[in-house]
C-alpha cells in the first residue's frame, strides 16, 4: 500500500512508492485518469517536486540515470508499463499473475503488443527476449485465439532449448495439433516451416500434418513456396517424407535440364541438402544428372 506524502517526506521514498507515484504521474499526464486518486496525485505531484529539485542540483547524473535504463519501445510509449513488467519479472509465472492484476484481458494486451511492436518475418535480429516471453505467455494461456496467434508468429520463438516452453507445448499438445491443421490453410510456407519445426522439436507426431505436407504439387508452386516447402519436408523427421524428397529432386533435376535457371539450381541443391540432412544421398542416376548439369562436382 502506498505511503501518505508525509511518510515520504519523512522516511524518503520506496520502490513501490516510485512506481506508483510515476504511474499515476503518466496516467495525468495522457488524461487517463478518469478515477479520483486524491493520495495518488499527491504522490505524483512530489515525485515531480523531488525530481525538478535533484534536476537543478545534478542533472548530469539524472541523465546518466535515465540514459542507463531507456525504454526499450521508445517510438511506442504506450508500452512502456508492460515493458516494465517484464523487466520486473523473470519468472513466467509470476509474469503471468502481474500481468492478470493489470489487465482485464492481457493475452489481449500481449497480442496487441506484438502486433504493434515485433518486427516483420525475416527480421530475426530484432526479435528480443521480451518478445520470445509475449510469444510463450499466448502459448501458455492456452486459449484457441492465443495458440492460433503464437502459431502464426512462431518465427518470434525462442528455439533453444527450454524446459518452461516444452512443459507448455506438452500440457497444451492436444489444442496445438487442432489449431495448426486449422489454420494451415491461410498460413503462407514460411510460418508452415515453423509449424513443422515446432511439432518436430517437441515430438508432436502427427498423421493429419504429415498429409498436409505431402499433398502439394512442386509444380504449382511459385519459386519462393518452393524452396520453403522444401524446408518444410527437411525438418519434419518422419521417414515418408524421403520419398517426396527423391520425388522432387526429379522433378527439380527435369527443370533445370529444361531451364537452366539460377532458380532451378538453388531448388536442386536444397533439396540435396536436405537428403544429407538425413545421411541420405541422391540416387547414382540423380548424382550424374546433378554433376551433368553443372550443379555437383565430379
């Protein structure tokens, strides 16, 4: 419970007092304080008290300060306080009660953030620990809506092993299986990618995915589908899958003879790789076509 002003005034301020002072101090200053807070404003005024004195007297080292914890949103505003919470709390359960105190609805709070501030498919440098923690909070909520969301952003996870993650994967398995053959349809290859990747990594075998991948046709994908769809076929383990590896690899072979397209060549030595993935090589009648047409070494 927050302090009265005289008990600041007399013993100084706590953390919590700081905290509480500041938040109601952003909340008057957006015009968001629609509740009558008589204590909390009093405490707001203060701390702007204590900090234009402290500015006055040492302001290069109120700048220093501010310059050592800047806000990780800094062109968002409107997320500084959830950015804040996750600074505060390591643990993902506990994470998960500050956030369930502080918002109606903060599976709701966590979709709009990551809307608003991850960075687009592709930008892995920029995705950062607290959008990793977003990601697995949505996982972990366990609701259609939130598993349907971490499913199409799983290019935020954090792939590394983890204890906490796997544990959600295993208690939320069952709903994971469902939603991703649901939404398989609208999912572009690359988050497919991320889908078998994540049901490969966390043995979530499944006879309704393994269809879903054998079922496209080389030919009637574009060039980039292409290659993501390869990608796909190499991280999902099952060994039915090698022969829609050889299968393709024909047909890549076919249309490089055809073409001779620096497409068609990238197509064919993916999809080799993805076969040495596995300790499988080309058939000798495929190694003589591929070093035929210039694409392996004799």
């Amino acid at each position: 419970m927050q302090r009265t002003i005289d008990g600041v005034r007399s013993e100084g301020w706590t953390p919590t007092d700081v905290r509480l002072a500041a938040a109601r101090l952003s909340e008057i200053v957006a015009g968001r304080a629609a509740q009558p807070d008589e204590e909390g404003d009093a405490l707001a005024i203060e701390l702007v008290r204590w900090l234009r004195y402290a500015a006055e007297v040492d302001a290069d080292e109120i700048v220093d300060c501010l310059a050592s914890k800047p806000p990780p949103s800094r062109q968002a505003p409107r997320w500084d306080d959830l950015h804040a919470q996750f600074a505060q709390y390591d643990s993902s359960a506990e994470l998960t009660v500050a956030l369930s105190r502080r918002y109606d609805d903060p599976a709701r709070v966590l979709m709009e953030f990551l809307d608003d501030v991850a960075p687009l498919r592709g930008a892995w440098q920029e995705v950062t620990e607290e959008h990793h923690r977003a990601l697995e909070l949505l996982l972990a909520f366990g609701t259609d809506e939130t598993i349907t969301y971490a499913l199409s952003r799983l290019d935020l996870m954090n792939w590394e092993t983890d204890d906490e993650l796997a544990e959600v994967v295993r208690r939320h398995h069952a709903a994971i299986r469902r939603l991703a053959i649901a939404a398989w349809p609208s999912m572009s290859w690359e988050q497919r990618v991320d889908v078998a990747s994540l049901f490969e990594q966390h043995g979530l075998y499944d006879e309704a995915l393994l269809a879903l991948l054998l079922k496209p046709e080389i030919a009637s994908l574009t060039h980039e589908d292409r290659a993501e769809y390869v990608h796909a076929l190499g991280v999902y383990r099952d060994a039915r899958i090698v022969p829609r590896l050889q299968a393709i690899l024909d047909w890549a072979l076919e249309e490089l003879a055809a073409r001779r397209t620096d497409e068609g060549r990238d197509l064919v030595h993916l999809v080799i790789s993805q076969l040495r993935e596995r300790e499988l090589a080309p058939t000798s009648m495929q190694q003589e076509r591929a070093t035929a047409l210039g694409v392996l070494q004799e």
